[in-house]
C-alpha cells in the first residue's frame, strides 16, 4: 500500500473517532454555505484616479468629448452627479475623449438626466466621434429620457469614466 494511502486512512480513523457524522456534516455545510456567501460580500471597486484638469462647466472641458447638451455642473448637479430632481436615464451613448492631464485615453458614458424641464444653461455640442442615429449607442442625437422611470424632459447630461481603452491585440 502507497504511502499516502496508509496516512489518509490513520488520519480518517482519528477523526471518525473523536468526530460524529452529524457534526461532520454540519460543518461541511457551514463552510459550502460559508464558501458560497464570499462573492456576495461587498468588496471596494473603486475607479482609478483620474487626474482632472479643467474647468467642468466649460464646453472645453475634456470629459466633453462627444456631448450632446445642457451641462449638469452648470444646472445644480456635478460632472459625474445629475441635479436634485432628475434622475439618469437608464441607457446611454458613450466616446472616448483624451485627458490632457496625463496624455491617457479614457471611455466616457454619458448620461441624460430626466425628470425636469432643460436647464439652458451651459448648451454643449461637440461631435468627436458621433456616429449616424443607426449606431444610437455611439450617438449623441438621440432622446435617452425615453427609457428612463420619469420618461419625462431632458433636463441636462453627465459624463461618467467607465474605463481605459485595450489595445488591439
């Protein structure tokens, strides 16, 4: 007999012998069930930090790549936070805009915020890379308030980094 074979069944033998089947099986239960909680636990996700250069209720502002609207930092929101009494619409149309602070590209979601009647303050339209309305996740021209709890007025739009490009490989 192998080695391993003759140490598995010693220490087999001991633990039926000092360990009931009931309170074996109880603690094989509490640690499957333990196992199965652990990718239901809260864990940080946290965004990389961005350097942000800029002045967020400017047109110019880098983020702004591929809007299409009111700017949120101009109506009583944020860049990244839609102002009290909107909500985001649930879909969005996205670009990729170069921050000048650190030469990086980054992928930027933007966000219509519904609920109010529009801002008109801050009106931004800048087009990099919009494509036609047949592509509409990647157009700025398109009512994004239709899908949202409120289907109601466009009021203004944030922009939210989502992620760094890949290379092709």
């Amino acid at each position: 007999m192998p080695i391993y074979d003759d140490i598995v069944e010693r220490a087999s033998r001991g633990l039926a012998s000092q360990v009931g089947r009931r309170s074996l099986l109880r603690s094989l239960g509490r640690v499957l069930i333990g196992a199965a909680v652990v990718p239901l636990l809260p864990i940080a996700r946290g965004q990389a930090v961005v350097k942000e250069k800029g002045d967020s209720t400017s047109c110019d502002y880098w983020r702004y790549c591929a809007i299409d609207g009111f700017l949120c930092s101009c109506c009583g929101g944020s860049v990244t936070v839609c102002p009290p009494g909107t909500e985001p619409a649930p879909i969005t149309w996205i670009g990729t805009c170069k921050n000048a602070a650190d030469g990086r590209d980054y992928i930027v979601a933007y966000n219509d915020c519904c609920g109010k009647s529009s801002c008109g303050r801050c009106l931004c339209n800048r087009n990099e890379g919009d494509r036609p309305n047949y592509n509409t996740r990647a157009s700025n021209s398109y009512n994004w308030c239709v899908g949202s709890k409120a289907n109601g007025p466009y009021h203004c739009t944030v922009s939210r980094i989502i992620g760094v490009p890949t290379p092709n490989a």
